[in-house]
C-alpha cells in the first residue's frame, strides 16, 4: 500500500534554470497520519516546471522519522518528476536516517551532454534523450549538506522515460561517466499509458541515459543462443572476443565470468574495496579488480590461496555464483518453482547441492536432453550468458 503526500508540496524558489520544493511539515505529517496505516510507500509528485534543468525537493526530518516510523524496515519514498522517478528505501540511508533529505533530478547539459553523444556515435549507438543526473544530500541541523554518493549493497531504483515504443532487447540504460563514456546498469522496462520507462538499479547515485544499438557476432548467426548473446552484448554486458567474434562454443573462464557479473550487476566503478590474497592474481590483472569487487561482494570464493582465473568456471560453480549473486540484489528473495531430479544427480557436488536447486527452482540452470545436468562440465561462453539473461531475469534487472 500506499500513501500520497503531494498535498504537502510547496515551491521555495525558481531561479537560474532551478526549481526548488520542500514539503510542508504540517500537511505532510497529516496526510501520513490519515493515510492507510500500513503504507510502506510514500509518494511525493513534483509539479511540472517550465524552463528548468533541475528539480529539486527536500523532506524534513520529521517527516522523514514519520515515514520510517510507519513503514519500518520496509519504508520507501517515491519522488516523481518530469524528468524520471526516484525510489528510495530507507534503509538505503544507514546512518543518514531521521536527518531531512534534498532530492535533485537534473537534465545533464553542455559539454556533459556533448560527450556523451559523441560517445554515443563513437560506439554505434543512439541515445534515447539526454542524460539526468540522480543526487541526494543529508542536511542536518545547521542546514550542512552532505551528498550520499553510494548506498552500500542497496540497490536503488530510479526511472527514465524511453519513449512510447522500445526495442527492450537492443536497449538499456547506461550510467554516463564524467568523460562521457558508458558503464552498464541493470535496466528494467515498464510500460504504462504514457509509454516506456527504463527502471535502473544500482546502488550508487550517478548520471544515466538510455541508450540503444544492436550488436552481432558473424559466428553467431543461426546458432541456437544468437538472440541472447545480441541482446546481452547490445546491453554492453558481454563482450566478443573480437569485434565480430564471440566464440560462443570456448569455455568460460572464472576471470571471463567473474567481469562479466560485476558488470551485470552494476558494480564495475566500485573502488573501495581491499585486494584479495590469491597468490594467482596480479594487481596488474585485467581481472584483478573485477576479482575483488566479487570476492568482497561474496559472489564468488577462490581454492583456498588460489582463485584459478584461468580454469574453465564449471555449471554447479555458475549455480553457486547466480545463487550469491540474487541474494546480494535482494536478501529476501526466494525460488518458488519446482525442483527436479536429474539422472546425474550423485554427481552434484554436496557443497554445490542447496546452490543448483536453487538455480533449478528459479529457471536459471537447465538439464539436457538427455535428462542430465552435467554439474561438474565446464560452461560455455554461449551457456553462462544465457544462464546470466535468466538470472538477471529472475531479479527484474533485465527484461
């Protein structure tokens, strides 16, 4: 359920391309206190505004203790502008909670907007609009700001308008860097009668856009994954191995997969976290820096001293991985469908056991037609990202 507070709306200033609001304590305390007792949701509908860039509205702090009073570990604020939509979990806010909170949605303009439209160009792509900038700030009692930059393991959604037509499987959001180039986000579609919007999760704030293009590998073409590879690697989330080579049928590496979850997740800027101790991994790695944001994230473990980078990544250890990673997007998710028996079945790792029904149950990981799972062969390039499609699936950061 529920709870409008738009009522409690008031604009404080509009000047220089800005329009500012803040909620008016009063009104807004009142529409909490007569709205549905289990409300989880609060919605904040900014008006409409001529000849501005930047919307921004601040939510008093007692305000905001009301609203996680009420809905608990569940409380999430909805702020909808002409621009895109921001949800926020309270819980995204850790030791910021109870202080008033400043959103600002801004369009990008100027050399930010040029670059990523050269960007764009450069790479064969087409952007859906200009990108807009998402930005929270903590105030505290002296009027002090503080932006809030990163959310921890909290994904946050925030929406873009795509347009009243979206090819969902050649198009996606992107967070836009400052020198304009393109990183991937997990990006869901959703269509209502003012058309399509691109639901991005990430926990981080940043600039994004919508971007569309559709990539093709020659030795794809006819083979039984081509509509899944095209629609991942026009995503930006997998890679050929050449600009025209994907190689579908060459076995998977746990540095090649490890990357290739980090991107799909939205974690490939993260910068904070420690180096691993795998005697097997250099800092001069391309992977390196992959590999410990999955191991800090604990999507992924090693052998001990050693993580095996190139070892070909086996079907029961993508299971675990998919199995890790849906718990990190959403620590309450459950699989709810049925699980099967394989004639393979005693050849399931027991560390693997909970992992693989798990990747059953939830539609990820598939038998052959021979009626085995084949646990322990290695993954393909073409099966791992088909599995990755599915699992991404399975938590709605991809359609």
């Amino acid at each position: 359920m529920s709870t409008d507070i738009s009522a409690a709306v008031k604009p404080t200033s509009h000047t220089a391309g800005t329009a500012k609001f803040t909620l008016d304590s009063s009104k807004a305390l009142e529409s909490i206190q007569k709205g549905d007792a289990s409300s989880k949701t609060f919605i904040v509908m900014v008006p409409e505004t001529d000849e501005v860039s930047t919307l921004s509205v601040s939510i008093p702090d007692d305000v905001m203790q009301a609203i996680g009073k009420q809905g608990g570990d569940a409380a999430s604020i909805i702020i909808a502008t002409q621009y895109g939509d921001y949800r926020l979990p309270l819980k995204a806010l850790e030791g910021n909670k109870g202080q008033a909170i400043e959103f600002s949605i801004s369009q990008v303009t100027g050399s930010g907007m040029e670059k990523a439209k050269d960007n764009a160009v450069k790479n064969g792509l087409t952007l859906l609009g200009g990108p807009v900038d998402f930005k929270i700030e903590s105030v505290d009692a002296s009027d002090n700001k503080h932006e809030i930059e990163s959310f921890g393991n909290v994904y946050v959604a925030r929406s873009l308008h795509a347009g009243m037509t979206v090819d969902d499987a050649h198009t996606a959001a992107v967070k836009v860097n400052e020198d304009g180039s393109f990183m991937p986000v997990p990006t869901y579609f959703t269509k209502d009668e003012s058309g399509y919007a691109a639901v991005i999760q990430r926990p981080g704030n940043s600039s994004y856009a919508v971007i569309s293009g559709k990539k093709d590998f020659a030795d794809t073409q006819g083979f039984w994954a081509e509509a899944s590879i095209s629609k991942m690697a026009s995503h930006l989330l997998v890679n050929g191995m050449t600009d025209t080579s994907f190689e579908p049928q060459s076995l998977m590496t746990r540095a090649q997969f490890t990357s290739l979850m980090v991107r799909a997740l939205g974690l490939s800027d993260r910068t904070s976290e420690a180096s691993t101790s795998f005697t097997d991994v250099s800092a001069n790695d391309w992977f390196a820096k992959d590999v410990n944001i999955a191991v800090s994230a604990g999507l992924i473990e090693g052998y001990g001293d050693q993580f095996g980078p190139q070892d070909s990544i086996t079907r029961e250890q993508l299971a675990a991985i998919f199995t890790r990673a849906m718990k990190f997007v959403d620590p309450a998710i459950t699989t709810s469908g049925k699980s099967k028996v394989f004639a393979d079945a005693d050849s399931i790792s027991s560390w693997a056991a909970s992992s693989v029904n798990s990747a059953v149950q939830a539609g990820i990981l598939e038998g052959d037609d021979q009626g085995n799972l084949r646990p322990g062969d290695a993954a393909t390039r073409a099966e791992a990202t088909v599995m990755l499609e599915r699992m991404l699936q399975a938590v709605k950061f991809i359609n």
